[in-house]
C-alpha cells in the first residue's frame, strides 16, 4: 500500500509539472524543479518495487533536469544582473 502511495505521489508531481506553462523562466525554472523532485520520489518508488528499469530512467531525468536547471538559473541571474546593470546606467544619464 504504501509502495503504491510513492508511486501515485511521483505520478502527481510529474504530472503537476508537466501542467506548467513554461513559456516564462519562473515557470521552466518551477516545472523543473517540480519534474526533478517527482524524479527522485520515482527513484524511490522504483527501488522500493524493485523495478530497476524505472529508478534508472528516473535517475537519469533527475541529471537532466537538474542540468537544465542550474542552466535557467544562470540565466535568471544573468537577466537580472542585465537589467540592474541598465538601471544603474539610466540613473548615471538623469543625474
């Protein structure tokens, strides 16, 4: 019963992020997150099954999401320092 709690818990958490309009970073950036934590809850599930083909392509997602993760991040970062950057500018011309 419980195993099929973790499943049904993974399940929902892909799902969830999948339902994420991912056309703003916030939105990629949360749909990852989400995708990734639903990975591991699926790893789990796979171990606690056994089902090693599941933990392994699950694993191998967490990898990948957490790659294009780190990689939105950036980009996030990078934006802001841009915008803050021509703001700075922009207040040095008025004065």
């Amino acid at each position: 019963m419980i195993i099929e709690i973790v499943g049904i818990l993974a399940t929902v958490l892909i799902l969830v992020s999948m339902l994420v309009k991912t056309t703003t970073l916030k939105g990629s950036i949360f749909m990852r997150a989400v995708n990734a934590i639903g990975s591991i809850v699926f790893v789990v599930y796979g171990i606690l099954l056994p089902a090693i083909s599941t933990a392994i392509l699950n694993g191998a997602l967490i990898i990948v999401n957490l790659y294009y993760l780190v990689m939105l991040i950036i980009e996030a970062r990078q934006k802001k320092n841009i915008k803050e950057s021509e703001n700075l500018i922009d207040n040095k011309t008025e004065a």
